[in-house]
C-alpha cells in the first residue's frame, strides 16, 4: 500500500487531537475495490474483441494459471463426490476453452463469457452457487483425450467437475481411458448455408446444385468431404475464417459455415451481404449435439446437469442465451 506524502503531513498535523485521529484512521482504512481476473465476468451489451486470442502469447495461460484451480478446494472436499463439493463450498468449478466463441472465451477484461458459460451461470443462480472457471486449450492436435491433452490438465487432475466444449461425434474412444460421462445433449450444431448475389434464391443444398453455383467449405472438414461425395461444385479454404473473407470479398456467392461462426460473421463483418435462408436446418449427416462431460462416477451431478438442461430446453432459456450470441439454436437431435 503507497501513502503520499501530503497523508503523511496531514496526520503529523492532526495527531494533537483524538477527534482528528480518529477521523484520519477512518480515512487511511478505506479499503479500494479489487477486480480479480477470471472471476465474477458479467455480460455486457453489445461486443467487445478481447485483448487476447492466441494461446501461445497469452502470459497468465502460459504461466501455468491453465493448471490449478480457480478457487482453492478445502482439504475436507478433495475426496468427496463432486455434488456434496458443489453444495458445500457454494459455487461449481468448471473447466472451458478460453478460444471458442461464441461458446466460451476468456480475456483481460469483462466481456460475455460465452453460451456455455451462461448457461452454467443460468443454472448456478438459481441454487446461490457461484460458477469458477479454469481455461483450458480443447484444441489440441489429438484431441481433448489425447496424452497430455485437456482432460489429463484438468478433470483428471480435480481441477474441476465439469468440462465445456464438446461435441458428440460418435468417435468418443478416449471417454473410458478418463473414466468421463457425457451429459445429455443441450442443442446441435451443424453446417449452415448462407447465399448472397447471384445465389440468393437458393434455400438449401439442392437448389445451390441445380443452379450450378459453386459452394465454398473449409478444407479438410466433415463439410468439404460430405461436398465431394455428393457430387457439389465446390471450392475449398482454410478454416471458416477464410470462407467467410471470401463471402464478403465477394470471390463466392454460397458457402457451408459451421454454425458457431455465423456468430463471428455477425460481429467481425457488419457490412456483409450474405445471410443463412430463413429456417434453414443442417442436414442429418452435418448435424452434432453439444454437451458437457464429467467423471463417470459422478452420477448425481451428471442427473443433476440432465435435468436442468431439460428444463431450460423446456423453458426456451437456452435457445434465448444462445440467439443472444447471434448464433442460430438448433435442439439436440435424437
């Protein structure tokens, strides 16, 4: 704590009388607010691009803050089941991707954490819990499963109870080797069609091909392959980033985007023409659910996230938190 100098001379002066002692003790214990990072982020209207995006120039990330938990587990918690350490401590610890908008994103200053981070918080108020989050990197080379990957630097090692940023694909080997359990599905994403110019009238996928017009994908996706076995004029560019530069640079006039960067689109280029046709739904084979996973033993948080993803499906809640992000809500599929 610094003093000025002036304070210093002020409470010389004052020190003959007990009234101006007292008075200046008032003053002195004055504590100032602090802000912590990572804890207590609301949203805010409107978008604000982080400070951060990248995980290998991210000092706190690199320093190790991705390895510990955001709040200290009390000894007499480490080993109890997940549920009766939520109760107990009054707030849950989860584990999030720091760079997946709009699901999750973490940076030096408040902006809206994500859809998924609302979502908890949504399920978290409504028990007076708080919600700490650990960020961790699910993009790694081999998956979240992998040696060395996400699961062993975060669930596996108690630094939280539930994980964020998961799609079921069906090629979930790596679930038993962590002993994890999938919750149940809270909505589906997919590949959407969006069309501007000359493909404006097209509506889905088979319009696009009967008026011949040539669809951009990103390369080496699920969408680039399903394109080719279908017999799709297509071309194809790094990551939906670059779909989306070519869409607004006007190089092509239709693209399959996954559904997450319709969201991005929105906030990075307002000025762009293209748009998804109204009511457009994913096809069967380009259509995932979302859900969360947590230890396989613990079924009574696992029953306890199921049943308030039900109710909030129910509600509309979810659907609302996600169409704020500027995403479309597609429900989990059966």
């Amino acid at each position: 704590m610094h003093f000025p100098f002036y304070r210093l001379a002020a409470a010389a002066a004052c020190a003959l009388t007990l009234a101006c002692s007292l008075a200046y003790a008032q003053q002195l214990f004055e504590l100032e607010p602090e802000y912590v990072y990572g804890r207590n982020r609301k949203p805010r209207l409107g978008y604000h691009k982080p400070e951060v995006f990248d995980p290998l120039s991210d000092r706190l990330y690199q320093s190790g803050y991705r390895d510990y938990p955001p709040t200290a587990i009390p000894e007499e918690l480490k080993q109890v089941d997940a549920m009766t350490r939520v109760q107990k401590m009054g707030r849950i610890l989860v584990c999030a991707d720091g760079w997946f908008w709009p699901f999750s994103r973490t940076a030096r200053k408040n902006e809206p954490g994500g859809i998924e981070i609302e979502i908890m918080q949504a399920i978290a108020k409504k028990h007076g819990w708080e919600v700490d989050v650990s960020w961790i990197n699910m993009a790694t080379r081999f998956g979240p499963g992998s040696p060395g990957g996400a699961y062993s630097r975060s669930i596996d090692k108690g630094i939280c109870d539930v994980v964020f940023g998961l799609t079921i694909t069906g090629d979930d080997h790596h679930m038993p080797v962590h002993e994890l359990a999938f919750t149940r599905p809270f909505m589906s994403t997919g590949f959407v069609l969006v069309t501007q110019g000359a493909a404006k009238a097209a509506k889905t996928l088979d319009d696009v091909k009967n008026m011949h017009i040539k669809l951009g994908v990103p390369a080496y996706s699920p969408m680039s392959e399903y394109a080719e076995s279908h017999g799709f004029e297509y071309t194809t560019f790094f990551q939906n980033y670059q779909v989306i530069n070519a869409l607004t640079q006007h190089e092509i006039d239709a693209a399959m985007l996954w559904s997450g960067a319709i969201s991005q689109a929105r906030l990075e280029h307002p000025e762009a023409e293209f748009e998804m046709p109204k009511g457009y739904v994913p096809v069967p084979e380009m259509r995932w659910n979302s859900a969360w996973v947590v230890k396989a033993k613990e079924k009574e948080l696992l029953q306890f996230i199921d049943e308030a993803f039900a109710q909030m499906l129910k509600s509309g809640e979810i659907k609302r938190i996600v169409e704020r992000y500027g995403m479309p809500f597609y429900p989990p599929t059966e």
